[in-house]
C-alpha cells in the first residue's frame, strides 16, 4: 500500500466539513486516509473490508510464525497423535 501524501493526509476539519468524500476515497483507492489536527496526526479513517482484510492477514501471520517456533523449540506431533487426539481414524 502506497501512501499519496497530496491525497491521503487529510486535515481534521476537512473531515467534519465533507465525511462523504473522505469514505469514498478510502473506498475508492483502497488507501487509509491520516487525519491530521494542527499539523499532527491524529487518527486513521480505513475502509472497513481493508481494514478485516489486514486483520486477517496479521492474524494469519502470526499463526505462522507461533508454529515456526514450535517447530523450533521441538513442539510438534504427528498426523497420527492429531487423529488419535481427536478422535478420528
């Protein structure tokens, strides 16, 4: 993801005075918009499906990387001890 800073930092007031169009860009150009207030940011305005998207994305990450480690540090079973675990043939 590409940040545009001509399009996506958006000053606060720019926000109260046109919500509408600040949706229709995060929607549009799938790019999360920085809210700024007295030059600082202050806040985070994403599409909601890009933002579950990510989520997902982290979360399936990090599921990744917690069996790296247990990979690693030995903790493992067979397909076998897994179907016997759960009961299955």
């Amino acid at each position: 993801m590409t940040v545009k800073f001509s399009e996506d930092i958006v000053p606060l007031s720019d926000l109260k005075a046109n919500p509408g169009k600040i949706v229709r860009h995060v929607t549009e150009e799938h790019r999360p918009v920085l809210l700024t207030s007295r030059g600082r940011g202050v806040a985070v305005v994403q599409n909601l499906q890009d933002f579950e998207s990510a989520e997902e994305e982290r979360s399936f990450m990090r599921a990744v990387v917690k069996g790296m480690v247990d990979l690693e540090e030995g903790r493992e079973k067979t397909l076998r001890q897994v179907k016997k675990e759960l009961g299955l043939k």
